[in-house]
C-alpha cells in the first residue's frame, strides 16, 4: 500500500518553515522569550501560516506575515509569562566570538567593546530593538513596517539613529 507524499501545500509550508524557523526563533527570543516558548511560537506561527494559505487567503510578503504573526504571538506570550521588562538582555560570553588568537590584552579590549555594544543595543527603545532584529534577520525596510504596524520612513528613521548610535559605540 502506497503512503500519498504530502500535498503542494504541505511541501510550501515545509519549505518556508525550513528557510524561516531559526530566523523566527531568533528573533522571538530576542522579544524575550524563553527558548521553549519562542518554539512553540514558531510552531503557532506555522500552523497559523498553514490555516491562512488552505483558506486561499493572499500568498504575497509570506515572509514578513510570518515574522508579524511570530512578533504578535511572542508578546502575548510574554504577557501570559508575566514578562513586562525590556526584550532580550544579551550574555557576553568571553570566549567564542572573539579570535582565538589574540593576546589576553587585545582579547580583553574585544571583550569590552563586545559590551559596550551589548549596552548601546539594550539602552534601544524597544521599537527600534525590533527594527534592528528584524534587519539583522534579512526583513527589507516594507516587511518591518509591516510587521510592526508602522510607516516605512519610520522604519528608516529608526534604523538610522540606531546606526548612530552604534556607530558612535564603534568609534570609541
């Protein structure tokens, strides 16, 4: 007896969440999610996006529906958690992005840069954190004003005074 494979929609949905899953993942976490919750956001967002194409309903800027539905759910769940601080708070590991060849002055002096960064990322209003995560993640300016419900220039607005701000990090 013959097992049928999976539909076309099913190989789609397949595809998007192999091509999406660690992005999406990063960037609930980076909401503050714990790792379990921001899997079973992923999960809720695949299930949703699955219900959403089996309804015919539009198939245009799938990527940034799936990180606005991933966006929406990680706060709520961040809610129910009884979570109401700043998003993600970054752990500096002090070996493991740094060159493994530099002397223990230079490695010292990275480290604290690695921190200084950290700090300027976490001082971010939470909007333009999300902007950033969602750049970092490859989302173009229209697909961030769409997952966080606001105007395009906004997003650039964001964007760039973030960039100042980690540019003046950098310059230090």
């Amino acid at each position: 007896m013959l097992v049928p494979g999976p539909a076309p929609l099913e190989h789609e949905i397949i595809d998007l969440f192999t091509q999406l899953r660690n992005p999406l993942l990063r960037y609930v976490s980076g909401l503050g999610l714990p790792l379990p919750d921001g899997e079973e956001v992923v999960q809720e967002v695949f299930l949703a996006l699955f219900q959403h194409l089996r309804q015919g309903k539009p198939r245009t800027n799938l990527k940034g529906w799936v990180f606005r539905v991933g966006h929406n759910l990680a706060l709520k769940q961040r809610m129910r958690n009884g979570r109401r601080e700043k998003l993600h708070e970054f752990e500096v590991e002090s070996s493991g992005h740094l060159a493994s060849g530099l002397n223990p002055e230079e490695h010292f002096a990275g480290v604290q840069h690695q921190e200084r960064l950290i700090a300027a990322i976490e001082a971010l209003p939470d909007l333009d954190r999300c902007c950033l995560y969602l750049r970092a993640e490859g989302l173009r300016y229209r697909q961030i004003a769409d997952v966080l419900d606001i105007s395009l220039g906004g997003v650039s607005e964001m964007l760039g005074r973030t960039l100042v701000k980690l540019g003046k990090v950098e310059g230090c």
